[in-house]
RNA sequence: GGCCCGUUCGUCUAGUGGUUAGGACUCCAGGUUUUCAUCCUGGCAACAGGAGUUCGAUUCUCCUACGGGCUACCA
C-alpha cells in the first residue's frame, strides 16, 4: 500500500434511519474515495448507548448498499472500542493534558442559563488534595482537555483556510461522568486508527474541528485533512430535517426512484462537474469528481429537479434491470402475464414514466380492464351518445381486421376517419377512454395491439353499454 | 450573547477587473404528437446593500444586512 493512499470513513450514528444529508457525506466521501483510488470505511458511531438502536444501523447499512455506495472492511462499531479510548485517556491524564472536573450537569447549566457560555474552569487548577478530597467523597466527574492559549487553524479543502482562537474552545469534556468517551474524542482516536487521510463531512463540523486537531496534538497524532460540505437545506434554507418531511433514503427506494437517479441529483445538490452536463452515471460522477468543485452554499432540495432526474436516467435505462427494479418494490407487478409482455409494456412507457411507481401506476389497463373512466375525459371525449354510434362504426371495422397487429389497426382506423369524415381524434378518443379509462398514454393502436382483439372488442363493448354516464 | 461560515434568476449552478452575466429545474407561450409524455423553439427571472481600490467592478478590500452552523456529560 502506497503511502500517499486516500483513507476516508463516513461515520454515522445510528439513532435515527439514513436521511438525506447523511447519504450525501457518504456519497461524497465514496465518489472522493473511488476517484482517488482510496478506500472507504464505514464506522458507526454508538457510543450514545441510550439513543443508539441496532434497527438504525441496520437500515443504514441498507440504505448504503442500496445507494450501491459499498464500503471497505473492517466495519467498526465505535461501542466495541471503549477500552482502547481508556488507555489513551490514562496517558492524557498523566501527562496533564486531561484533568478531572467534579462540576455537576445542573451547576453548569444554571452558570449557561445565566449567560456564561463557557466552562469557568473551575476544577481546572485543583491540587491533588482537591482531587483526592473529591474522589474520596465518591464525587462524580468528568475529563476535560486542558486547552492552552493560542489559536488553531487549517486549510479546509472546500473552505480554505480557517482560524480559530483558542479562547471560543472551551475545556471540553472528552469523558462523560458515567465513564463513555465523547463524540470528539473518539472521532480522533478511530480515524488515527483507521489510518483516515481526509475527513470529509457536514459542514456543521467545522467548529468541532479545531477541538480535534488540539486532541490530535494532545495525543501526538498526525492531523488528517478536512472537507466539509455545506448542508442540504429546505425550503425555509434551514437545514433539512424530519420537519421539512425529508424521509429516510428507504422511501426514495419506495417512491421508485433508481440509487443512480439519487445519486446523481444529490451529486448535483453542492457539487459540478465543471461541464454543463448534469445527467451522470456512477461511473461518470467517479470519474469527474473533484472536492475542488464543491460549494460552499447550502443547497435547497428540490423534489422536481430530482424527478427529472429520474425521469432522465429511465429513459436510459435498461428496460430488463427496470422491470427486475419495479418487481423489487412490488413483486406483484403484471404477475401471470410474460415477461416478453411487460416488457414490452415498459418499452412503451420509458418514456413518460419518471419513476417506477409510475410505470405502476400508468400500466393498469394492460392488465385489467377500467373499472372507472376519467370524468374529465369523459366531457372530452365522450359527452353524449352521439359518440356511441360512432363507436359502433368503429368497433364493426375494428371486428373485421384479421392480422391483429399495430400497422393494421392503425391503418385501418385511419382508414375509417377518411371514409366517415371524421377527424383521427374523434375516433382515438372514445376507444382511448373504452380500454384505458382515460386520455393520456402510449400510441393507442399500440395498446389496441397489445391488449389483444378479443379484449380489445370486449372492452368497447362494456364503454357502449356504461357511456355516456 | 460569543465565535465560525456563507450570500449570482424562485431553486441548482457557470462565470470574468471590461460578457447582451451562460446553462439546468420549475413556470408560461408556441411547434411536433390521435392524447399524455418526450422532443424542438421562444419567454419570464439574478450578481443582498453601502463604502473603498480602479479608467472600469458581479469579480479585489472593508463595513452593514440577511441566512446558516456551533456554542451539550448529542453525534
């Protein structure tokens, strides 16, 4: 393994699903991995026992390998590494470094209450009498950093270059009174461990990274480099949340939209490729990627641009792995009818189906016949009886054609128009609403051809005997 | 309150010390289509504000405003 080798992690919590910030980190840091030729890692971050559930990490690791955003072994669970924190923090002890404060919650949260916003130091100077006193009263505490004066800065690879005083970091707690390390803390340590070159996360980290470069340097650690990427926002430019009813990525997978189409549109949402071009493959996206190109703005997320995302790569889309996808959200699809069948259906609706619920949604009537008619159809298409003599013309041509096929009905439809003067709308319209039971879809003498001429005839016949309503 | 970060059409974005400030989504109008969708054409629509530097600033600097993030014994 070569030195200069690219290490990153995406490290989430498991106390609530994948959503859609998170699946964005994750596909920055997997698309920096795969372009630099690196390798992801995948850490859960557990060591809040109380808020932490195992259904969460599994519907996390779902959602990744759904996303197709696969991840380099081991697999680490932060809950399994509480013995290598302790040993650091004993080190940390004796050198200084680290120090015990007996301060409890409630005493620093009334001095916050009260304005001040930063630990006042008061266990910071305490004589080992003090501590021993302390301890000896079973007193509970915590471990604070011992920060010194002084300012911290690094080059952020999106934000360039950031400076912080020493004065806004507090003495922060890197070991809670009940024993567990603390978020920051932890962060260090494992991705000193793991060997992670580039930390690459929300941009809601940036003020805890000046906090870690000091543990990297308390620990005599080598300081990774950072990115971080601005938040993905609703509406209101606040960040994304259950609230806006931003779901889990599962239901994106629900909705019927392609991993690649999510890819691609959260690829979009902070980042370019630097061409005009917007509609990209995994591997196209692999390939273009560049931290460089990412923005420092938060962006919106906007449900219509990802639909026509979606609907883009559909049409590029295989129409084989599009009827495998379909069944993989409803099994039940076009079951009994041939595969040759559907797809053929699918062939016919790639093009205005956006999303897999809508190549569902829109293929009904090649399955059954309509139980309902459209009524604002209907008012176009089949007001009054007049239309069910024409209907009866219609039905008596279609009757006679022997090759059923498209060319033929199409033909001979047309065929009937100019013989009764009628204009080709007047005669599509009615026999659109008989089989389908509305106005829109594919070529009719397409779905006439499908359908078949037995159900074809047996679908005018019931339009005669129910329209008009 | 403090600190950090940000600010180009409604949204995602391109862009340069001198451009008719470009593209995409959405929306609207027209064309194609038997319908819908696709596709094509056209349209609406932006440099947050104020100073400064400069012959000239959307672009560089500062200030203000606004927005976001952090300020937890959450991550």
């Amino acid at each position: 393994m070569s030195h200069s080798s690219v290490n990153v992690r995406f490290a989430p919590s498991p106390t609530g699903e994948l959503h859609l910030g998170g699946a964005r980190t994750a596909l920055f840091n997997w698309l920096y991995a795969k372009n630099q030729g690196g390798q992801i890692f995948l850490r859960i971050e557990d060591t809040d026992r109380t808020r932490s559930k195992d259904e969460y990490t599994d519907q996390i690791l779902d959602a990744l390998q759904w996303l197709g955003l696969n991840w380099d072994e081991p697999l680490v669970y932060q809950s399994n590494r509480f013995d290598d924190y302790k040993v650091h923090i004993a080190n940390l002890l004796n050198s200084g470094q680290v120090y015990r404060c007996f301060c409890s919650k409630d005493e620093l949260q009334s001095a916050r209450d009260e304005g001040h916003y930063q630990y006042p130091g008061t266990c910071r100077n305490l004589k080992d009498e003090g501590v021993k006193m302390r301890l000896n009263q079973g007193i509970g505490f915590t471990y604070r950093i011992r920060i010194s004066e002084g300012e911290t800065h690094y080059n952020d690879l999106i934000y360039g270059p950031i400076t912080v005083d020493h004065n806004e970091v507090d003495d922060f707690i890197v070991v809670r009174s009940d024993g567990s390390p603390t978020y920051n803390f932890t962060a260090v340590i494992d991705d000193h461990d793991m060997n992670i070159t580039h930390v690459i996360r929300g941009e809601d980290h940036i003020s805890n990274t000046p906090k870690q470069i000091l543990l990297y340097e308390a620990l005599g650690f080598d300081v990774p480099t950072f990115a971080h990427l601005p938040m993905i926002l609703g509406h209101d430019k606040k960040r994304l949340s259950k609230r806006h009813g931003a779901p889990g990525v599962q239901s994106y997978r629900d909705e019927g939209y392609l991993p690649e189409s999510l890819n691609n549109y959260l690829a979009l949402l902070g980042w370019n490729p630097g061409t005009e071009e917007e509609i990209l493959s995994m591997d196209e996206l692999v390939q273009k990627f560049d931290l460089s190109q990412v923005q420092k703005k938060g962006a919106v997320w906007d449900e219509k641009k990802l639909h026509w995302v979606s609907g883009q790569h559909m049409m590029q889309t295989n129409t084989d792995f599009i009827l495998d996808s379909i069944r993989s959200i409803s099994p039940n699809w076009g079951k009994g009818s041939d595969i040759s069948y559907l797809i053929s259906i699918i062939e016919l609706l790639k093009q205005r189906a956006k999303s897999l619920t809508e190549f569902i949604t829109q293929s009904h009537y090649f399955f059954q016949a309509p139980s309902v008619y459209d009524s604002a159809g209907l008012k176009r298409g089949w007001p009054d009886d007049q239309v069910n003599d024409r209907v009866e013309g219609i039905k008596s041509t279609l009757q006679e054609i022997t090759i059923w096929r498209k060319e033929d009905i199409e033909t001979v439809l047309k065929d009937h128009a100019t013989e009764h003067e009628l204009g080709i709308g007047k005669i599509i319209m009615p026999i659109r609403l008989a089989i389908s039971g509305g106005l829109s879809g594919p070529s009719v003498f397409e779905i006439l051809a499908h359908l078949g001429k037995e159900e074809t005839l047996n679908r005018i016949e019931t339009a005669l005997k129910e329209l008009p309503q």
